[in-house]
C-alpha cells in the first residue's frame, strides 16, 4: 500500500507531506481547516463566475415560476418556488451539547431543503435548474416561446409532444437521479438514470414509477456517470446532466443564498463582522455545497465561514483539496472504501470545478463516522420531530466540531473571532430526507436509537 504510486507520488510520500492522509486512511474522524483559505476580496478574483450569473440563474427560475406552479400544485403557495423553511432548533443544540459534553454558544438553524419541494433533497436546487435552463434554451432555439412569455403555456400538450423528441440523461447516487428524473418526465422528455451500486431499491421503484429508464450499475458513482456520458454522448438528440462539471447545476444550487439572506432578514438574525455565520454542508461530488458556499460568499464575503462535511469513508473533496490534485485522486486510490451509510455522499472522486472554484473560499471540511450519522437521526427525531436521511446529518455536528477541534480554534484566532461566537449564528444544511419511505426511516431511527442506547 505505501509504495503504491497515486498522482505521481507514492502512498508514504503523500502521507509524509500530509500526515492528516493517514487518520483519512484509517475512517478516523478529522477536521480539516484549508490552508489556502484567504479573503474573499483575494479569493474571487481567480473564480471566473460571479453574481451576475448567479442572478441570471435566479431570474430563468422566476421565468420559470408560473410553469413550475402548473405542473407540481404543491408550490402554489410559494408562488411556483423551490425553497425550504430554516428553523431554529435550540432542542437539538442542547441535545448536542449534552451528547458531546461540550458547551456550545450562539444559535443553532437548520436549513431545510429535506423539505424542498419535487425531489425532497438538495438536488431540487441544482437538477431542477438545470433541466429548465435546457428546456428554455430548446425552447428559445426552436421558436416557441420569448423570454417575455408566461412560461405555463409549456405545460401544454403539443410542447409536451415537442419535447419528447429529446431524452435527458444523468449519471447518480440516487437523489440527483429523483430531481432530474421527476422534473423531466413531468415536462415530457424521455429520461434514463444511471443508477451507482449505492442508490437505494426505493428511488429507483419511484423514478420507474414516473416512466424513468432506471440502468443500474455494480459500479460506484464515477462509473454510473461515465457511463452515462459515454451513452447520452453517442445519441445527438440526448443530453446529458453533468453532476462532475456543471456550471449550471452549480448556479441553481447557488441561487439559494440570496433567499437564505431574505429569511434571515425576517428572523432578524444579523450577519456581519461582530455576528459571523458558519455554515456546515454535506458533501458528495462538491456541486450542491459547492454552489451554496459560493453563494453565500458572494452576499456575506468575509462574515460567512463554510465548512463541508464528509462521511470517513469517502473523504474525497478533503484529499481532492488537500494534495491539489482534485479529480486525478480518489478515496479507493489511498484504500479507502466509498462505503457509507450516507449514500447521497457515497462518492469517490470529487467534481475538479468545484474543488478549483472554492480553492480560497472554503474555510474547511470534516468528517464523520456513520454510527454518528444515526445517532444525530434519531436525536433529530426526537428533539425537533424532523425527520433526516443519514446524509443530511453531516453538518449537525459542525457545531461541536468547531469547538472541539485545535485547528478549528487555530482558525477561529486567527480570523480574530473568538471573542465573537456568543454572537455567531450556525446553519447546518440538511440536504435530504422527506421523500424517505416510513419503513426505512423506522429503520434508520431504531439504529439511531439503539446506538445511542449502547
Ligand atoms: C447530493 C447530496 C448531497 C451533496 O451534494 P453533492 O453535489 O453531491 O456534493 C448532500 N446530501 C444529500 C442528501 C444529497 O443527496
């Protein structure tokens, strides 16, 4: 194992330069601060996106409003918009604090898109944009509609026949294969999901349940969307969403910090230089916290401080970000095994846009073990009566990390915010969870409770 050669260096050479490599091996939790972490006056001037393509993304989704009401009724009384509500949940931070038996000062939110409308998850942000900015550009391109029309009339038959004629093809570990697979059968395309080893018998009984081509692979996450590619590429009426490389899934997960800004003006909850916000995001391939981070950056600059949360056995934008070598490495590379209970962050190998993009924005990345994903599940439960996938319980504990961890501190002194954090406000992101049908979330939360009870 240690002479095996990744990325041009062997295993004993990596760990040497980077000793954190050798926790990362054997699935102990780590936290993580990035060294290369500067301020956001420094940081953006190498991103080649800004706000005003974030904005062009929040505009198509306004366009899109009235068409996206037609067709899912539920989004009527957010007037055809996808957002969540943010909650305090004072119960589950002192749950936490108990639990970890760790003081823990500020305020606790949770960012509901378990909740989203359409998908359930975070991938209604991203998967959802993304099939609409294709659906509006077909449609632009082939005469039907302006960008001054009242988009509803998509819904129509005859556009539905229109679009028919094309199939949408995405690569998944089971939630962005939902977002992209319901929006796009609804709006009539034809659609294949390319399914990876991890995604679980449910999603794949509801997305065929929709008409959706569900292909599955024996294959992790990176092969499904190779595959994927490699079929979509070979047929010109076929397009193909691209979770590794997406700009535009990127933008629509983006969008969600200018409405985030909006809620948190309506609790009054400040956000600047004496009320920092930290922020703790589950990550998978990089694009949903990718984009949230980069989001949210752009609004609060050096006031928000983002962390992303990794299961121990797929650490992947860690050891991406850390060797810089992003998408040329993989957890399997160092013997690590990409088997986790978190299957919406069962990746491997980690999105290079992302990793490159957030090369001076991201604050830093954990990770946690699975056994603590469900203690948190049933804790949830039952302080706060929500109900989460085991992924989205990655960030929960963010909290008590940046307390308990001496990089963590290192990096609250040296941004000068210890004295601070009576002040501060966390948000753990909960990306998924309320499409979970009741007999596996039963079984996620009797394991939660049978952990914690041994
Ligand atoms: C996809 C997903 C994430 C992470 O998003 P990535 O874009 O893969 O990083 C987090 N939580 C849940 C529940 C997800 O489905």
């Amino acid at each position: 194992m240690k002479n095996r050669i990744v990325a041009g260096k062997t295993i004993a050479q990596w760990t040497k330069e980077f000793p954190i490599i050798e926790d990362l091996m054997s699935t102990k939790e780590v936290f993580w601060t990035n060294p290369k972490y500067s301020s956001f006056e420094e940081a953006i001037k190498k991103v080649a996106l800004n706000e005003c393509h974030v904005k062009d993304a929040e505009e198509r989704l306004l366009r899109f409003a009235p068409f996206i009401a037609k067709l899912f009724p539920e989004t009527v009384k957010l007037n055809g918009l996808i957002e969540s509500p943010i909650v305090k949940i004072s119960n589950m931070k002192n749950e936490l604090s108990k639990m970890f038996n760790q003081k823990l000062p500020g305020q606790m939110l949770l960012k509901c898109d378990s909740h989203l409308a359409i998908a359930g998850s975070i991938k209604a942000r991203g998967g959802i944009y993304e099939v609409l900015k294709h659906t509006e550009d077909l449609a632009l391109e082939h005469g039907l509609i302006t960008v001054n029309d009242d988009y509803s009339k998509l819904t129509d038959e005859k556009y539905r026949k229109f679009f028919n004629q094309f199939t949408i093809q995405v690569g998944s570990t089971g939630n962005l294969g939902l977002s992209i697979g319901i929006m796009s059968a609804k709006i009539g395309y034809k659609v294949v999901v390319h399914m990876s080893s991890d995604a679980k018998q449910w999603k794949k009984n509801l997305l065929r349940s929709k008409g959706v081509t569900v292909i599955e692979y024996a294959f992790d996450y990176s092969k499904a969307v190779e595959e994927g590619r490699k079929i979509s590429d070979a047929d010109p009426m076929s397009y193909f969403v691209d979770d590794e490389n997406s700009t535009n899934l990127f933008l629509g997960y983006a969008v969600a910090a200018s409405r985030l800004k909006k809620q948190l003006d309506e609790m009054n909850i400040v956000v600047d230089k004496e009320h920092p916000l930290f922020v703790y995001l589950p990550c998978g391939v990089g694009g949903g916290p990718g984009g949230v981070t980069f989001g949210l950056k752009l609004i609060f600059k050096d006031d928000v401080h983002c962390f992303f949360a990794e299961p121990t056995h797929s650490p992947c934008m860690l050891l991406g970000m850390l060797t810089n070598k992003h998408d040329e490495v993989s957890v399997q590379d160092f013997g690590i095994d990409n088997i986790t209970a978190a299957d919406g962050l069962a990746v491997g190998k980690p999105s290079g846009f992302v990793g490159k993009t957030l090369e001076n924005l991201l604050s830093g990345v954990y990770t946690v073990q699975d056994d603590k994903l469900y203690m948190l599940l049933s804790t949830m439960a039952d302080s706060e009566n929500i109900y989460l996938e085991p992924s989205a319980l990655a960030g929960v504990p963010g909290i008590v990390n940046l307390f308990k961890n001496e990089p963590a501190t290192e990096y609250l002194k040296k941004h000068n915010l210890s004295d601070k954090m009576n002040n501060a406000t966390h948000i753990a992101w909960a990306t998924g969870g309320s499409l979970v049908p009741k007999d596996v979330m039963d079984e996620y939360y009797n394991k939660g409770v049978y952990l914690r009870n041994c």
